[in-house]
C-alpha cells in the first residue's frame, strides 16, 4: 500500500466532499435553468416599452419648460425695456 490507512480515509473523505459539492453544484444549475425558463420576456419587454414611452414624455415635458423659459425670459426683457 502506497499510505497509510489514515491518509487514505482522509482522501476518501474529501473525495466524498467533492463529490457533493459538485452534487449541489449541479442542483443549483438547475434551479437557475428553471429560473431562466420561467422568466416573463413580454413582461420584461413591456416594462421596458413603458419606460422608453415614460422617458420621451418627461424629454417632451422638459423640452417645452425650456421653450416656455426662453419666451418668459424674452418677455421680461421686452416688459423691463419698456
């Protein structure tokens, strides 16, 4: 025999350790793979339709307080030449 009774029961041991560590690897795999399957994409692609849609809107509503500044900055200057 190559070793001792106790150097062999101690690499037993850790190929049993191995072994289920490779074990529940493998479980959580799984899991995730039936996570992915289960994911909505329609849901995901509307919730990212309406959040396309939301962030034009809140661009149009800057874009319009900014040409309302500039033509209440334009008709202070007009009232304060006066």
């Amino acid at each position: 025999m190559f070793g001792t009774k106790e150097r062999h029961e101690q690499i037993m041991l850790k190929l049993i350790q191995n072994s289920d560590a490779c074990n529940d690897l493998a479980q959580e795999v799984s899991d995730l793979k039936d996570m992915i399957k289960n994911i909505d994409i329609h849901h995901i692609v509307n919730t990212m339709e309406c959040f396309i849609e939301s962030t034009a809107y809140i661009q149009h509503i800057l874009e319009n307080a900014q040409i309302d500044k500039k033509e209440s900055d334009q008709q202070l200057t007009i009232t304060t030449e006066d």
